[in-house]
C-alpha cells in the first residue's frame, strides 16, 4: 500500500487521471478530510473540492500508474 499527494487542476487532468487508474486491477482511493472516493469513478473525482491537495491510496502497484502519479504529484 502507498500514498502520495497530487493536483488535479482541470477536468481534463482528472479524466487522463482515471483513465489511468481503471487500468488497474486493484483499488485505489482518493481522499481529503473524511471524502473518500473511488479512484476509478470520474464523476466522484470531479464533485470533490480540485482546489485542494488529494491524498491517493493504492492497494497495488503498476509502473504505467505510477508515471501518472508523478505527473501530478505536488512537491
């Protein structure tokens, strides 16, 4: 299991964001505060507040995520 924070700033960044994430075969949560949403669902990803930092939660590992993870990760 591991976690890292990223930014999701446009509709766009969240939709390349899932697309990347439905490839997976195992979960992955994103959350803030108390919200936890499916990684995987584009409608959960886009109701929640973009403006924030979100904390993703994998419960595998696949190197093909994990570059776009990087891509969005904050620093």
């Amino acid at each position: 299991m591991s976690q890292c924070k990223i930014k999701l700033n446009a509709t766009e960044d969240v939709k390349e964001f899932v697309d990347a994430a439905s490839k997976c075969d195992f979960d992955i949560d994103i959350f803030y505060n108390r919200i936890i949403i499916d990684a995987k669902s584009i409608l959960g990803i886009l109701s929640m507040d973009l403006t924030r930092d979100l904390t993703v939660q994998c419960y595998g590992d696949s190197n093909e995520f994990n570059k776009t993870l990087k891509k969005f990760a904050v620093a």
